[in-house]
C-alpha cells in the first residue's frame, strides 16, 4: 500500500514526473497549472516548501515502496483549526481506493499534527470521483455553490470531532 509522506525537497523529481504523466488527465477535471509550473518547477516547489514551513499550509504525496508520486493531498489555508482539502491522483491510480484511503489517513494527521478540527473542499458538479471520494469520507455538502475554473462546483465541509465515519446528511 502506498504511504502518505509529508512533500520534502527530495520527492521533487518524482512529483514532477507525477505532474507531467498526468497532466492531460488532471485538466480535464481541475485547472492546469499551466507552462510556467513546468518551466519554473523548483521555485514554485521551494515556494510551496516554505509556506508549509510557515504552517500556512500541509502538503503530503502519496508514494509507492519504489518512491513514485501517485498522488498530492493538500491542506491549505491553515487557520484557526480548519483548512481546505485539496487532491489529485494519478489516472492510473484512480478506481483502486487509494484517494478515499489517503484522505482517510490525512484525518489522523489532521487531529494529531495539525490540531485541525474541520476540513472544507469543493468539486465540480462534473467531477465525479472527488465528489465520491469526499462523501465517502464524510464530507458533507454546505448547499454552497462555486465556480471552480469557470465550472459550478459544489462545496463541503467535514467536521473531525464527528469520528472516522460520521453520518453523511442526504
């Protein structure tokens, strides 16, 4: 099973790779980071190293025994025991579990490391698999609706203090 580590400056070449294998795929469903990521990937990975320094935000990847990315489960916006949860994986990745795992395991983090007690998210209506993912580990929908990249998206919300497996409001 893979591991959700803690973004360090020596995943920089596999999170690349990550980045690059996937890109197409990623577009289809959240905003592409665009050529001047690619162009410019060590400044803004030692960008996104230092605000975690700063606990403004949490960026873990989940890897394989042999250190490959297959995916990236962000914590952003750190404040006042809450953040935003963010999450792409790999398309060769998806379909498996491995997200809803991954989120899962970031919940531990989050009460334990982090002293977070809420997470806030948002999907596009068109998203399917984030959306499952988020309801399947207790997300629960705000009635908020966004734009996201231009596309409706609905927003989220999931209290920690509720347990591993709270009751999903319908």
């Amino acid at each position: 099973m893979p591991e959700l580590q803690r973004l360090r400056p020596d995943h920089a070449p596999a999170l690349l790779a990550f980045e690059r294998e996937n890109r197409a795929f990623f577009a289809a469903s959240v905003p592409d980071r665009g050529d001047d990521y690619f162009t410019h990937f060590a400044a803004h990975l030692a960008e996104r190293l230092a605000e975690q320094a700063t606990g403004a935000c949490h960026f873990h990847v989940l890897v394989t025994r042999d250190g490959e990315v297959l995916g990236r489960f962000n914590l952003v916006d750190v404040a006042e025991g809450e953040a935003e949860l963010g999450f792409r994986l790999a398309e060769k990745a998806t379909g498996r579990g491995l997200a809803t795992t991954a989120v899962r395991r970031l919940f531990t983090l989050c009460t334990t490391t982090y002293a977070l007690t809420k997470l806030r998210a948002g999907a596009t209506l068109t998203n399917t698999a984030s959306r499952s993912v988020l309801t399947r580990t207790g997300f629960v929908p705000t009635g908020e609706e966004l734009v996201l990249s231009g596309e409706r998206g609905l927003g989220y919300v999931r209290d920690l203090a509720a347990g591993p497996h709270p009751v999903a409001l319908q």
